[in-house]
C-alpha cells in the first residue's frame, strides 16, 4: 500500500521533542515505524515556519541546518507557514530586577496608576488587573484593572502550517 504523511511541525515539536534528546528526526524513518510494513512511504509533508531569532539568535541558523538534512530524503517536502508577531498585557507572577527576583512573605500592594522606576529615566510601572475569571469579555484582549501588576509582552504565534496541512489533505 502507499501512504502520504502529514506532519505538523510546531505539534510535532512542542508536544514530543523539544524537552526530549530526539531533535534529529529523521521524518520518513519515524512514518515508516509508526505504519505497518505493508505501507511504502511515497511522500512525507512536513508543515512548520521558519523561527524567530529574537529569544535566541542561533535558533534560525539550527532550524535551518535541520531543513536542510530534510533535503537530502527525497520523499520529504518541507511547506512553511509563518509567524504573527503582537503585543499582549499579561499579568506578573515575579518580578524581575536586574536577573534577579523579588519574593516576599507578605503581598506587596502597590496603588493603582503608574508608578515611576527609579534610576531608569521615562520608564514607570503601571498596575492594574485582569477581569475575574469566567466574565464576558467584551473585548477580545481583557482591559486591566486597578488591583494586579501587568505587563506588556511581546509574542509570536504561528499561523497557516496547520491551514496549509489541511488544505493540502483536500
């Protein structure tokens, strides 16, 4: 029998690799154990896109490196998606000073505005919250409230592998 393998990279890696030693995997080798004998191997679709070099700058140059080796199993097409990047305001758990933490036995309660941070020109520290848990959100991004830290991150998300999965199975 033939069979053609669809492969959603960020799944594959997030959900059993990326803790794990196996980070070299051979795609077309991982099909074939996982299918019976019968089945010959015609093609392997791997979908993922290419990552960012903002958390650690090497990380493109290994992804690539791993694209590559792809290359030389003639059954593998690699199809890429991409990455979105956006701003989100996230609660605190710790607050980081200068790589350190800060932890205390009893809460700190900080009033609600913006507070300034001291030795570091135009930077403050705005404190607010989140809508309790279970609320309508009337907003897609919740808007904080008065009574927790908060902070602004930046983020990337993953768009399309998964679309372009299913638009090739069609």
């Amino acid at each position: 029998m033939k069979a053609w393998v669809y492969i959603d990279g960020f799944n594959l890696y997030y959900g059993c690799l990326k803790n794990s030693r196996y980070k070299w995997l051979n795609l077309k080798k991982l099909a074939e154990s996982a299918l019976p004998q019968n089945f010959k191997i015609r093609k392997v679709k791997y979908f993922t896109a290419r990552v960012s070099g903002a958390v650690d700058p090497q990380a493109p140059a290994r992804q690539q490196v791993y694209l590559n080796a792809l290359k030389t199993v003639p059954e593998i097409e690699v199809h890429f998606g991409h990455f979105l990047a956006k701003t989100q305001w996230r609660p605190l758990i710790n607050l980081p000073v200068a790589a350190r933490t800060i932890r205390s036995g009893t809460p700190v309660i900080l009033p609600a505005g913006t507070h300034t941070v001291d030795g570091t020109p135009n930077q403050s520290l705005p404190v607010g919250s989140y809508a309790a848990k279970g609320a309508p959100r009337r907003r897609r991004t919740p808007v904080p409230a008065p009574d927790a830290l908060v902070t602004e991150i930046h983020t990337m998300e993953e768009k399309g592998s998964d679309v372009n999965l299913a638009a090739h199975l069609t």
